[in-house]
C-alpha cells in the first residue's frame, strides 16, 4: 500500500488536484495530511480538510489526518466525537500525545488509529487492548525526519518492526519525494536516514518487505519517478541512465536470463542486436566497467557480439566490451533487484 502527503498549509489548486488524480492512476491509494493548525486559522484549514476528503472520497483514496487535541478543538471536535470527521472524507487519525488510551480503543471502534511507532511500548498496547482496542483498525506510523543525520537507523527501524508485526500491528514509514520538496529545509522527508536524497522508486522497493504502508513524505515526485512506480506494477523496473555512445538502434526493453550471472544483467534480447546480417559493432570505450556499467559485447567477442550487459559490481576493463553508459547513481540499487527472468527497461536520461 502506498500513499502521498497533501499539506493544507497550502491552497488545492486546479493543479494539484489533477496530479493527485495522476497518482492514484499510477496506484497510490492513500492520502496523509497534518492538521497542526495555526491558532489563527482554523477556518481555513477545515475548509481545506473539507475539501481535501471530499476528493479522496471520489478517487476512493483513505485520509489519514495527524492531529493534536487542539486541532481537533479548532474544526470542532472532541476526541470523542472525532470519529465524525468520516463525514468529511477522513477515514484514519494519526494520535500521539493527549489522548487516553480509553480514547484511542474507542476511536478504533469507528475508523483507523494510527499510533507512533517510535514511542509505543507494550505497556500501552495491553491497556488499550484492554479497553476493547480493535487490532484490525490500528496500524504503527513512524515519523518522518526534516533534519540531515535525524532520520532513524536502519537496524533499530528492522527491531522494532518486528515487535510490532509479533504484535499483529501493520507498520507504516516514509520515502522521499525528488521534485517539489518541503520546507522549510527542503532536505526530503524520510523515516530512514540512509533514504535521505535516495530515489523514492529505490527507497520503496527496499522498504516493500519491511512495512506495509508507505508514504511518499514531501509534496511530489517526478515525472520519471511516477513512471517507474507505473511500470512496476507490470512488472518492469525502469532504470535511468546516461549515455556517452548510444546508438538508437539498441534496445531499451529487456528481460534478465533465466540463469542469472553473479556479475552482470543479461539481456535476453540483445544477441541479435550483434549477429552476422546486422552491422558489426566495433571496438569502442573498452574501459573499466564500473558497478552500474552498461556494455554491449562487440564483433571481438564473436557469437557473444551484441550482448547488452548492466555491471553489477565493478570490473576490470576488456577490450571486446564497449561501455555505452551508466545507470545514475540514484538507480543503482535497483540493479540487485532484477531476478532470473526479470523485466527491466533503460531509460536514457
């Protein structure tokens, strides 16, 4: 399950409506919002929120709302009639501090908790629980990290997953966006510090088996990113590349050997690229091949002429492989993620 963060501190625009309707066409069913609101503008705000859950309602996208108490009294709730913020379009709360446990079983009875995944302790997982907490509606949200070097560390994020999936609680975290990002810090907004100014593509498909909500943190991604997440869903893992030498002729879709090489992505399609009846490619930038290299084998190599390879680690230079380009830096971890058979696609940038 994967989402998107919509802040009100902004105006819903045209615009932003329509990309929101291009996310969820890319398949990102959620929406986060915060409503810590300015004591001076609430009105604002509720109008916004108002809004806000009445397009998620007609693209069938949840709502997730972080809240503090006083927020919840400036739209003119109580905790315990918090759970008529449903009517506008909010199926889910995100709760932290100033509120009892007794609150939170209730709330659960009616939409979706989410409690902080950093700070809950078993403790107060067996109080709520005993307040007649519904498990299948609460879920453990971790924080996102505006400031360099703040985000959290990758074991300690692994340990306390754990605990909380044993404990039947889904988990959620944050990515980075890479086009418009929020300020005032403008560094990306990531639970993990490792995925600070990462790809966001790269950062949710390592976090894909380890939580299962995630949420892109910063107010949008870009076009190519978008893409990549597009053509996942049918299988394919789009790479952006720069080229030095790149002929047109050369395919760009390809499918990894079925007996996969320790060292290198095979490509499948690119043998008759180099056979006898096409050109003869010669030898040209037969230089090191760098982790994330992408080769093509020329006429030196005889029956192998033609191979389109992507480097999975570093290797020494071979005067019957060319280097036609490189995977970008923000796209080499993908590399690892192309198994036996896996479909993937070049994408010259």
């Amino acid at each position: 399950m994967r989402g998107i963060s919509v802040y009100l501190g902004d105006e819903l625009t045209l615009d932003s409506m329509a990309w929101m309707e291009r996310m969820r066409e890319a398949g990102f069913t959620s929406i986060f919002t915060s409503l810590h609101i300015p004591e001076d503008d609430p009105t604002t705000y509720t109008e916004r929120l108002q809004q806000l859950g009445a397009l998620a309602s007609r693209l069938k996208m949840e709502l997730v709302a972080d809240i503090a108490p006083s927020s919840l009294q400036a739209l003119g709730k109580t905790w315990d009639d918090a759970h008529a913020l449903l009517e506008w379009g909010v199926t889910g709360l995100r709760v932290d501090y100033g509120v009892t446990p007794k609150q939170v079983a209730d709330l659960s009875r009616h939409m979706m908790v989410a409690l902080n995944a950093s700070t809950l302790t078993e403790a107060e997982l067996e109080e709520m629980l005993r307040y007649g907490l519904q498990r299948k509606r609460v879920e453990a949200w971790h924080n996102f990290y505006p400031r360099p070097e703040t985000g959290l560390e990758r074991s300690w994020f692994d340990e306390r997953n754990l605990w909380l999936r044993s404990k039947g609680i889904r988990v959620q975290a944050f990515i980075p966006g890479d086009e418009r990002l929020r300020g005032p810090l403008h560094e990306t907004l990531p639970t993990l510090e490792m995925h600070r100014h990462q790809s966001p593509f790269s950062c949710y498909i390592d976090l894909q088996a380890r939580v299962d909500r995630i949420l892109i943190g910063d107010p949008c991604i870009s076009n190519q990113t978008m893409r990549q997440f597009r053509e996942y869903d049918e299988g394919v893992i789009v790479l952006r590349a720069t080229t030095r030498n790149h002929d047109d002729s050369v395919p760009t879709s390809h499918t990894n050997r079925m007996d996969p090489a320790r060292d290198v992505i095979r490509s499948v399609e690119s043998r008759a690229y180099g056979r006898p009846g096409d050109h003869l490619i010669q030898p040209r930038d037969t230089e090191e091949r760098v982790l994330g290299s992408i080769t093509i084998d020329n006429e030196r190599y005889g029956r192998y002429a033609g191979e389109l390879q992507i480097t999975k680690r570093d290797l020494p230079a071979d005067e019957r492989v060319n280097v036609i380009g490189r995977i970008i830096e923000e796209d080499r971890s993908l590399i690892q993620q192309i198994g036996p058979g896996g479909r993937f696609q070049i994408e010259w940038v």
